[in-house]
C-alpha cells in the first residue's frame, strides 16, 4: 500500500459553488412590474407601488411628524441580588 506523500490527488468534480456566477446588479430604474396597489405596470429600483398609489397613500396615511417623549428606563428587577455582597 503506498503511503499518503505517494498516493496523487484524486479529480474530484468542482464543488458547485466554485462554477456559480453572481450576477450584475440591475441598474436603477431597471425593474419592471406591476403595482401591487393597482395593477398598473411600474418602473423603479425597488419593488412596491407605483408613483400614483405612493402619493396617494402619503395623502391619505400619512401624518405630522412629532417629538415622542420616552420615559428613563428602568430595569427589572427579576433578578435576586448576591448573597454575599448583602451579607452583613
């Protein structure tokens, strides 16, 4: 039986990964589709609805922006203390 120095490398098939070619980004603007909303064909680098139903549902939707105010936090206390650091 020949050691492992001696014995050459089997063909192995390529791993499927290393044949896989990603493909180019599409170009802004590039995405044709219908609108989810309406039904009318649209055009944009994301997909949702078109133009019309956006300015649509910001009318309709859409409020004031306003300041929220956010109490301190507060942690929970599910937590027992340490024994020896409490010992007296």
């Amino acid at each position: 039986m020949p050691s492992p120095a001696e014995t050459p490398p089997a063909d192995f098939p390529p791993e499927p990964w290393r044949q896989a070619t990603v493909p180019e980004p599409p170009a802004d603007g590039d995405l044709s589709f219908a609108c989810p909303r309406c039904g009318a064909t649209a055009t944009a680098s994301t997909y949702g609805p078109c133009p019309g139903c956006r300015t649509e549902l910001r009318a309709r939707l859409g409020g004031e922006q306003r300041e929220v105010a956010q109490g301190d936090y507060v942690p929970k206390m599910n937590v027992t203390p340490n024994a020896v650091a409490l010992k007296d």
